[in-house]
C-alpha cells in the first residue's frame, strides 16, 4: 500500500511531459503552415495564449501535482515553451523579411524609365491680359487701386451724374440688393471714393469685377471684368487722353496699331467719346473678329464732367481730368481672335491650354 502514492505520481508525470511532447510536436507540424503575419498571431495565441494557450493550460493544471512531479513536469513545459517561443521568434523575423522583400518589389521605381513630366498650369488669358494692361499703365505712371463690389445707389449712379431716370438704374440693368445697395455695374464708383480722400494730380487704374443683368451671349456676360482710368490735374486737356490711348493700344496690340475718336456720351464724361483701333486679327484688313470692318470698338472714355468733381468738394475751375473704362473680356477677346467671350467662362482646358505658356 505504500507503493501507491508513488506509482500514482509517476503516472501522472508520464501522461502530462506526453503531453508537452505532443503540444511542441503539434506546434512544430502546425508552424510549417504559417506564411503570413496573422497566421503567425493565431498560432502564438493557440499554444502561449494566456487564456486559451494550450501550453498555457499545462501550467495551470500542476496546482495540484506533488513537488517532485511538479518539477519535472514544471521543467519540461518551461523547455517547451521557450522552444516554442524561440520558434515563433524566428518566424516572425522570416515572415517580416518576406513582406518587406515583396513591398520592395512591389514599390520598386525603376530609374530606367521615361520620367512623366509635371503638366503645369497657366494663367488665365482674361488673367494674363489684365495684368499686361496694368503693367502698360504702372509704366506711364499710374497707380492700380480697388474699390468695393457692393455699392451704394450714390456712389454708382447718383455722384457719377446719372439722372434719377437714366435705363441704368432700372431692375432690368442692374442688380439690386437689401435698401439701396447693388453689386457695382462698373468700376466707376472708385473715381468718386478715391478723389473724396486724394488731392490732385494723381492717375489711377481700377481694375475689378462687376455685374449687370445681361443675358449671355457672344459679347455680353452678367459678370466680368472692367478696369476704369482716372486722371486729373490743373492742366489736362482732350490731347491727353488720345496720346495716352494711342500709347496704350500700341503698348498692347502692336506699333502698327492706328487708333479714331467717334462721338459718345456718358454721363460722367463731358465731351466723351468712343475709342477704335484697327483690328489686331486682320490688322485693318477686315475679318471675323472686327465684322469686316477693319476696326474693333476698345473703349469708352472722355473729359471727366464739372459735376463730379463738384460731388467730391474739388474746383471745377481749377481742376480738369479725363476718364476710360473697358472691358477686360472684350479686349482679350479681340488680343487673341475669339468671337465669343462665353469660350473664358466655361472652364474647357481644350481653349484655355491654348494660352498658357
């Protein structure tokens, strides 16, 4: 009777390191398996898992086992569980080696190959031209200044001389906004409210967006862009204005330019006139652009009125100035031959690459 406590021990140290030899030949058989890191993930948890660990199991189950079989069995599951972990290390390395070798590949940039070059934007040609024009201008001396795109009735109509009656005002022409604001028609409204904070003489351009209730077409959109000049001083004359038109049309399309006054009215301009040049398209030949005949409409311009230089506290009896304002859009469009101004807006890279250098 005294044998059997002995006999029960060993059997009990024989069944669990058959245990342990089993786990870590299992393990062995099952690793061969793995080929990628989450394969790799579930293996570890299966057999080292602190919950569910199958070796982790063996460990749990030795509470009960006498000393002398604890230790054995103690001492074979810590062999098989740093073998196992060793293996699993190796593993890990292995599969991160391959991964990194097959991204290498899979990334790989071959220098031999033609490079594909960067597709560079361009400047807009309404862009382009603005900028060329106020460039023109700098260089006879003006300044560029802006205003506001919301306006006042006053400041847009009323200090510029429209009368009450004037097409202009009505809804149709313009658009109104909350009491007596509007988005500005022109960019004229700057005349009054840079002279209301400036002394003569000074020359000014005033580049910038308005609005004007027009339906689109080949000449008209409700939104473009304008660019007002204002110059005044103690001793400026009609000559002046046609010199520094002729200089500027010049400037812009060609020596061969050739410029005409025709009659015109404004009301904030007394004489005004209209300014034509020869089309740069045909160069006064006649074409498509300028309608066969030879010239293209640039400009409105003229005197600036008494009454306005009256509205900002300044003498007319001793002050005198002339004032011009066109439309970017149109002369762009005459600059490059387009017969439609709506080709700007509508955002096709097949026209608008044409222009970009």
């Amino acid at each position: 009777m005294a044998d059997a406590p002995l006999d029960d021990a060993t059997g009990a140290a024989d069944d669990r390191l058959t245990l342990i030899a089993g786990i870590v030949e299992e393990f062995t058989r099952q690793s061969a398996e793995v080929h990628d890191l989450d394969a790799l993930e579930e293996i570890q948890a299966r057999y080292l898992g602190r919950k569910r660990g199958r070796l982790t199991a063996v460990f749990q189950d030795m509470r009960d086992l006498d000393a002398d079989t604890k230790r054995q069995v103690g001492a074979a599951a810590n062999r098989a569980r740093n073998a196992i972990g060793a293996a699993l290390e190796e593993l890990e390395k292995r599969l991160r080696a391959s991964a990194a070798a097959e991204r290498t590949q899979s990334e790989a940039i071959d220098v031999t190959r033609p490079a594909v070059p960067d597709e560079l934007g361009g400047l807009h040609p309404i862009t382009r031209t603005l900028a060329e024009i106020e460039s023109i201008f700098v260089a006879m001396g003006y300044e560029v200044v802006d205003g506001p795109e919301i306006e006042t009735d006053w400041y847009n109509f009323g200090a510029l001389n429209f009368p009450p009656e004037h097409p202009a005002r009505d809804a149709q022409d313009t658009l109104h906004l909350e009491g007596d604001l509007l988005l500005r028609t022109h960019t004229s409204p700057v005349q009054i409210r840079y002279m209301e904070t400036h002394e003569p003489p000074f020359a000014i351009i005033v580049p910038g967006r308005v609005y004007r209730r027009d339906t689109p077409d080949a000449t008209h959109t409700p939104m473009f862009v304008q660019l007002e000049g204002l110059v005044v001083d103690t001793d400026v004359t009609l000559a002046d204005l046609k010199g520094t038109l002729d200089t500027f049309a010049k400037a812009l399309f060609g020596p061969q330019t050739a410029t005409r006054f025709r009659p015109g009215y404004f009301p904030f301009t007394e004489p005004s006139a209209e300014l034509d040049a020869t089309c740069p398209a045909c160069v006064g030949s006649g074409c498509g652009v300028c309608k066969g005949s030879g010239w293209v409409e640039l400009l409105g311009c003229g005197m600036v009125h008494p009454v306005l230089f009256e509205n900002v506290s300044y003498e007319p009896s001793r002050y005198q100035g002339f004032a011009f304002g066109f439309g970017i859009d149109r002369i762009t469009a005459v600059r490059y031959g387009v017969e439609d101004i709506r080709y700007y807006y509508e955002n096709d890279l097949r026209f608008l690459r044409q222009f970009a250098s």
